[in-house]
C-alpha cells in the first residue's frame, strides 16, 4: 500500500473514532471546553469528563498550585508535599515564600516466616494532591531486615519476595507514621500454610492445587511452563513449576490491616496464568478468568492445542532499500487459549531468522532510537516456513512549529520534547521513547518522531525568564506543523523565598516541583533547586518561573 493511501486510511481510522466518541446527534457539549481523550488535552485547570469526552472546568482554579520538595543527599529531611497554595490569595507573598522541609522518620522491620525472607518492600505514602503519591524501594536484605527513611502520612507496603518459587506477596495496609514519633518496628509474618495433604482442611484457603493439561483432546501434561495467580486484591501468588502429572500447587498472598490489629485479609477470588518457564519457548501465556474461592482445588486448566512451529527469515530494509541493522522485530498472535510474543533482532546487514509457531501475526518493527526509519506495524501468515519476508520501513515523520512568548515574540533556545506514550490510537503498545530538539533563532524546529500519543511540552532554559509549557496529548500520523496555540508560552511568573527545616536551618540542594493537579492528576509546570551552598553559607532560596494565572 502506497504512503498516501495508509496515511489516508489512519486519518479515516480516526476521524470515525473521534465521530464514535462523540455524544449522538452533536458535535459539542452546552458550555463545555474542546473534545478531549484525557485531561492532558485540557487547559489548566479543566478536566476531561470521560463520557462526554469534552473539557470541563475543573473544582480547582487555575490559581492553585501543589509543591513537592525533594531533598538533597545529605539532608536529613524527606521528600514533602505541599498542597492547595492558592496564588490569587492576598496573604500568599510570591516573592518570601518560605517551605518547610519536613524531617525524615526512620523505619525499620523485619519480614519473617518465620525465618527471615529476602525480597524488596515498596513503601507507598498517600497522595496529598492530585494522583502524586509517593513510594519508596526498600531492600529487604538475607536474614529478612530493612531499615530507611520515609515522610509522615499514611502508608501502605508491598513485600515482593526474592524467591517467587516459595512465597507470594504480601501487603500491610493502614499504617501511620505520625510527624515527629519515632516509627515501631514493623514485622511482616507470613500465615502458616497447610501441606498438600491438608489441603482440604483449611479453615481459610491459602494454599490451592490446580492441573494443566494440553487440552481437553491432548490430556498430557506440558513441559517447561510456570503457574501463578493473582488475588482480588491485585496480590500474587508464588510462581509454580506443575509436577509430572501436571499438578501445582500455590501459596496465596494476604493482606495484613495495622490499624485492625494486623488483622489477616484472606484472598476471595483468583485468576491464573499459565506461561513459559523461561524465555526464548514458543509456549502461549494463558490467563483464565477469575473465579470464586469456594474449594481449594480448582481442578483443570488448558493450554490449548499448539501448531508446528516453521522457520522465518527476512530482511528489514528503509524505503530505499538500505539494511537497517539492529532492528527489533515483535511477532504477536493468538496461540492455543491464550497469546504468544516472540521478539528478535536483524543483524548487521538488516536480516534476520527465527522459528515461530503456524499463525496469523501482527508484526511490528521497531528501528533503534537514532535511526531515521519510523516504528511500522503489518500483518504477517506463517503457514510454513517462510522466507524472503520483506520489512519496509519509512521515514520518522516530522513536527514542526515555531515557539512564541506570551507577545507574539519568537523565542530560541526552547527545549522541545515529546514523550512517546502509546500507539497513534491512544492505546500502549509498551514503546515508550522520548524525543527533543531545541528551537533555533528564530524560534523553529523540526522533530522527526515516530508515529503514536505523545506528551509534547516546551522547556525554556531557567535564564530566559520564560515559563514551561505543560505536557498536553498529541497524536501523531503524519507529518505536522503545529498550530501556534500548541507552542506559545504563558505570561511568567515568579514564585521565591526560601526552604527551612523544621528547625529553622535553610536548607539547600532541594529540588523543588511545582504542579497544577486535580483529584486525577497533576500537571508540572515549573521546577528548579534551592540554593547551593557558597562560601559566605546556605540560604535556602529558591526562584521558578511559572505560567501565570489566566
């Protein structure tokens, strides 16, 4: 198929989607602002109603803004949100604004079962604005022992186990850390499991046993694939290799409520996934739906019938016919009950073997991220071995657009970014990749990116006094100059003061975020870093440009 005919084809393609979106029998909403996919393509301080998919005004003005302060490596503070700073407010002074870096509370503990179990702990502190919630990794070492430092809030903590052959997750829910206490040390027990001789006399199921068989034609077992599951609760199970009659057995996770005494929270539904042990079979991954647990043996699953696997070979090349080496291949398709995903690279010379099961595949190519070629997807049969598949790949496409000042004013030296976040529909193909370029003198640029949603976002350097534009959604299929109203910059203006600890001390090095959130999300629009140290001592100030207030 020709350029023409496939771009016009993605512009059909979506121009019928947008039509579908839309609300029957008209093209707007009352009062309401431009259509929109997600509230990124709203103006500040509007949102996205997902029904209507038209912009709305949102609960929080335009005026308010959230702060996150991050400290630097030899502060003994902690990362501190600051909501709900409202700039129109007369007793907010932007110019001695002064923030109050909160102290660090040390937490330690142990996870035991009840020797001690090696693993890593995410430490999740609520979000005090927007969806910005903050986490911490933390190293749970051999003998089952962690120590770090966190913020006060309300916590909840993921254990995820080194050794997923014996031990499922575990979550502790409804802790406290108050400001200022010194933090109990915590202990994550795991619950007694019952053997599989016991398995039916359990009063709460925490251990179940499940058979996989080829099919209900092939009853055998299959060799070199894992069984695990998944809670309710969003937990896993630990990862299971079946026996020689096809039998595993899994241990489930639990959740553990602190502020109800550590009071156990058993599992009531499971979904299972059947897959490769190891990477490189040509084996399925099969998820079944989730099912009540009202016994604790849940009987026979399937993989699903398998095909002869063929050989495939090809050469990926640009539209010119050039070899484009190091080019990564993902072959996607249906296979037995569930779905398979096979990934390999062209060599130097663009050319590239495998072996893959019988089937209709989606095939994408993805060229490294400094060549010019474009991500392409086609369809591709197998039904024997096939050779002599040819890959064509076209170039990037290109955005272009010039950068203004809130005045009309070119403006040089701007960062342009755009974030790769899904395919050209929306939707996450797992290709994430980020592009920028800076405009010139008089204010141009061009950005050869790949087709997909992007955030795209304007980056001033800090000594031109302008603001960021915030990241907004943009769908690329084609080549795109961008209107004005995407590239020009807001009015600045300048919040400053300075950062302290609790104590008083001025506190310097600290990163500090500045965000226009609602109760979805939270948009960054401005950033910079307190002062650094200097000969004469620490001051603690600080200086952002921002977008003003409409």
């Amino acid at each position: 198929m020709k350029r023409e005919e496939k771009c016009l084809k993605m512009i059909w393609s979506l121009a019928l989607a947008v039509m579908l979106l839309l609300p029957s029998g008209c093209m707007m909403v009352g009062d309401s602002g431009p259509y929109c996919f997600d509230s990124l393509d709203c103006p500040a301080g509007w949102i996205c109603d997902t029904d209507s998919h038209q912009c709305v005004s949102g609960d929080t003005p335009d005026s308010v803004i959230d702060l996150e302060l991050q400290p630097g490596a030899e502060s003994s503070g902690a990362t501190t949100q600051i909501p709900g700073i409202d700039l129109d407010d007369p007793r907010v002074d932007h110019e001695q604004l002064s923030l109050e870096l909160t102290p660090g509370l040390a937490l330690t503990g142990h996870v035991g079962s009840p020797m001690g179990v090696p693993g890593s702990l995410v430490a999740k502190r609520t979000a005090e604005f927007g969806a910005r919630s903050l986490s911490w990794n933390i190293t749970v070492d051999s003998a089952g022992y962690f120590e770090a430092a966190v913020s006060q809030g309300d916590f909840e903590m993921l254990f995820r186990p080194t050794n997923r052959e014996d031990f499922p997750q575990l979550r502790l829910l409804g802790l406290n850390f108050a400001d200022g206490d010194p933090t109990d040390s915590l202990e994550l027990t795991y619950p007694t499991y019952p053997t599989a001789e016991t398995l039916d006399e359990q009063e709460h199921i925490l251990l179940v046993k499940v058979q996989v068989l080829q099919s209900e034609n092939t009853p055998h077992p299959i060799s070199g694939i894992q069984v695990e599951g998944t809670t309710d609760s969003g937990l896993r199970t630990n990862v299971a290799i079946p026996d020689a009659q096809g039998i595993a057995h899994l241990r489930l996770p639990v959740e553990l409520r602190s502020d109800l005494g550590d009071k156990i929270i058993y599992p009531r539904s499971l979904s299972i996934t059947l897959g490769p042990a190891a990477t490189g079979s040509h084996l399925p991954v099969v998820t079944t739906e989730t099912q009540d647990l009202v016994s604790a043996d849940l009987g026979t699953l399937y993989m699903g019938d398998l095909p002869d696997s063929r050989a495939v070979s090809g050469v990926v090349t640009d539209s010119q016919g050039h070899a484009v080496p190091d080019c990564h291949l993902r072959f996607m398709a249906a296979l037995g009950y569930g779905s398979f995903s096979h990934i390999i690279a062209s060599d130097g010379q663009g050319a590239f073997t495998t072996t893959l099961p019988e089937g209709q595949y989606q095939l994408t190519a993805i060229p490294g991220n400094l060549r010019p070629e474009a991500i392409m997807t086609t369809e591709l049969s197998i039904e024997g071995d096939t050779s002599g598949v040819a890959v064509m790949l076209e170039a990037r496409y290109t955005l272009s657009g010039t950068v203004f000042d809130a005045h009309g004013q070119t403006a040089s030296e701007v960062n342009v970014v755009a974030d790769r976040v899904g395919d050209w529909t929306g939707a996450n193909d797992g290709i994430l990749r980020s592009y920028e370029t800076i405009s010139d003198g008089d204010g141009h640029f061009e950005l050869a990116v790949d087709p997909g949603s992007y955030l795209f976002s304007l980056l001033p350097p800090t000594a031109s006094g302008l603001p960021r534009k915030p990241a907004e959604s943009l769908f690329v299929y084609d080549n795109e100059a961008l209107d004005p109203i995407r590239t020009t910059l807001r009015e600045p203006a300048v919040l400053q003061g300075h950062v302290f600890s609790r104590s008083g001390a001025p506190q310097c090095g600290v990163s500090i975020k500045i965000f226009r959130s609602n109760e979805d999300s939270a948009t960054l629009v401005g950033q910079g870093v307190s002062a650094a140290s200097s000969p004469d001592g620490c001051t603690g100030a600080y200086a952002i440009v921002i977008p003003a207030t409409n």
